[in-house]
C-alpha cells in the first residue's frame, strides 16, 4: 500500500508526514527513531490501515522533507510539542493513540506523563518509560546485569556529543547502528530513505542534537512516572537496549498497561516482526 504524503504546517514548522489508511479512519500518530524516517512504518502501517485506522507517520524535525526550526530546540519537550501540535491539525479525538519507537518512545513516553496530553493512550517500542528503567527489589540482579552490560551497546551517545564528529561521519554511524542494533536485518532500503531525510552536515546536526540536548531542562519531561494507559514491546535481540531491561520495565506495570518482548526481533522489530507488532498493537488499541 503507497502511502499519501503531504506536508502539514506547524507554529514552529513545515512537516511532512506519510499516511495510510481511510481518510475518516480513526487516527493514529506513529513517530520513528534514530537513525530512521517515517518509512519505518511502511510496513505496519498498512497493517493498521487494512483494520481501518488512518495512520500518520510524520518526519520528526530535523529529517526532510520536515524543516530544521530555526530555533534548533531538539529536546524532549520540543518533540512533545510537535505531536501534541499534530493532533491538533489532525483532527485528533480523546481517543487517539500515539506509537512511538526509539526517540518517538521517549517522546511518546514523555507524553504518556503529561497530564494534559491529548493522547488517549500510548505504545512504545524499543524504549520503555525511563522512570521504568529503575529497578524493584524484585529484579535488582537482572538489573545491575543489564546495567553493566549496556555501556558497550550506549558508546554512539557520547560519539553524538562531539560536535562535528557525528555530522562528518553520520551515514558510516548510521550503518553501523543498524547493523548491530537489529543483527541480520537487512537495512539497505531503510539507509536509502535515511540518507535523502539527512543529506548533508546540517541535517545531521539536527539530528544528533536530540542527543546534545539530553541534558537541556527540556528533556526533563522524558523521566516522568507515566500516567496513561501504554504497551511496551521489545525485541529479545535488540542491541541498542539490552534486552534484560524489558524485565526491568515489566516488574513496574499493571493493568491497563501491557508489555510483550518478541522472540528474534532486534531494535527495529516494527520492520522485522511487523505482523506480530500490529497484533499486539491492535489488541492494545480495542
């Protein structure tokens, strides 16, 4: 299924956003990660289209064909504010649900703590709430021994942080991330979209800043207790996360949240598992 594109314009910028499904569907915002695009949810979207949702995957700022706002603001709360400024000009209901994976799950997640969030629900992938990252007593050995193994998979985080570093060398990073964060998926297509979204230097600037701001007071909104309904979903062979953190997560929720960790996915298990992710996503959702 070819997906619509379009561009929508918000206070801070122009966004453009590939959409599947009935134009009077119920609506579905799915926000992709890091280093990915919309097309990411070329495959799920279609998926969801096909039980009669309308789902709109935008281009976070930074990634063309979305604009670089000119005030550079690449935090947490920035991208909280975009999704929240999407539902507005889509004509979002009480009932929407937001999906999010890798930075769209931090984001999604941050949202899933605000109060005021137009989101009815949300569902995360890859990434779990932060606040849910600490342990319970319950499973403080599988976190101390997913702590202690996660520095080697988190090195590109401090990579981000040089300035010039990332942006010289980001297509090479790009390929290296996706080949050890989803071992034996095959990436070509997705780099192919990736490298029209960030083309050159500045694009790539703007796209590592969502790491640079990290420690902005922006970013803050991300490591908030969760007060909406979610589903997390993790890959058992994601090499970005390590797995055992999905334990972690899964000791801090209850009913009507839910989790679920995919046997042979890696990180980017919306591209691998598709069918197994739209089940759970559409169980979550009705």
């Amino acid at each position: 299924m070819t997906p619509r594109e379009r561009t929508i314009s918000l206070p801070t910028h122009d966004v453009g956003v590939l959409e599947w499904g009935p134009v009077d569907g119920e609506l579905l915002v799915a926000l992709h990660g890091f280093p990915d695009t919309a097309w990411t949810w070329r495959a799920v979207g279609p998926l969801l289209a096909e039980a009669g949702y309308r789902v709109v995957a935008p281009f976070l700022r930074g990634y063309a064909p979305s604009d670089v706002p000119v005030d550079g603001d690449c935090s947490v709360s920035a991208l909280a504010a975009d999704a929240v400024a999407l539902h507005e000009r889509l004509g979002g209901s009480s009932s929407t649900a937001l999906i999010g994976h890798d930075w769209g799950a931090i984001t999604a997640g941050a949202l899933a703590a605000e109060k005021s969030s137009p989101y009815a629900r949300v569902a995360l992938l890859a990434v779990p709430p932060l606040a849910w990252m600490n342990p319970t007593r319950a499973v403080a050995r599988t976190w101390l021994s997913a702590l202690v193994r996660q520095p080697r998979h988190s090195w590109y985080i401090a990579y981000n942080q040089v300035p010039g570093l990332a942006e010289r060398n980001f297509t090479r990073l790009a390929r290296r991330l996706w080949r050890t964060w989803s071992p034996g998926y095959d990436a070509t297509d997705d780099l192919a979209h990736l490298a029209r979204a960030v083309p050159d230097q500045a694009r790539a600037k703007a796209v590592v800043s969502y790491y640079r701001a990290l420690a902005s007071r922006g970013s803050r909104a991300a490591l908030a207790e969760p007060r909406k309904p979610l589903l997390y979903l993790h890959g058992d062979w994601d090499g970005a996360i390590d797995p055992r953190f999905f334990a972690v997560a899964r000791s801090r929720i209850a009913p009507p949240s839910s989790a679920a960790l995919l046997s042979g996915a890696g990180h980017f298990l919306q591209l691998e598992k598709p069918a197994e992710v739209t089940d759970h996503l559409l169980d979550f959702l009705r």
